[in-house]
C-alpha cells in the first residue's frame, strides 16, 4: 500500500486528553496515530471516541488534526 500523503477523513479511535494524543481510523481500515504537535494545530480542547476528523498528513505522519467542519489551517 502507497504512503497516505494530504488531507482525509477519518474518525477518532482512541484520545486521551492528558497526553493529547491517540489514534484515528481511516476508512479504508488503516490506523494512524497524531501526537501532541498536531493536535495543538487544531483549535479543539478534546476528541471523543467516534468523531469524525481532517487531517493532514506528510510522509506519512499526522501533522495536524481538526473537526471536519473547520480548516486544518
């Protein structure tokens, strides 16, 4: 499989809001995980389990997350 490269949709699959950190789930099944980095990109104090979320992605990594109705920049 290609390396995920842009912005997509996916929906969150773990947070925790002590690290703000966790992991999200494409649509095609695959799992990426974002840090602290991009989460601070976002404007968003937490995520809940299930939401949909944009991120953008850059060799592979998650290097900014956000609520899919508001821009990743």
């Amino acid at each position: 499989m290609s390396r995920l490269e842009g912005d997509v949709q996916a929906t969150v699959a773990t947070f925790s809001a002590s690290t703000r950190s966790g992991t999200v789930l494409l649509d095609d099944g695959r799992s990426l995980s974002f840090d602290a980095q991009a989460f601070s990109k976002s404007s968003l104090r937490m995520l809940r389990l299930g939401q949909r979320v944009v991120l953008r992605v850059v060799d592979g990594r998650v290097v900014a997350i956000n609520h899919i109705a508001l821009p990743l920049d």
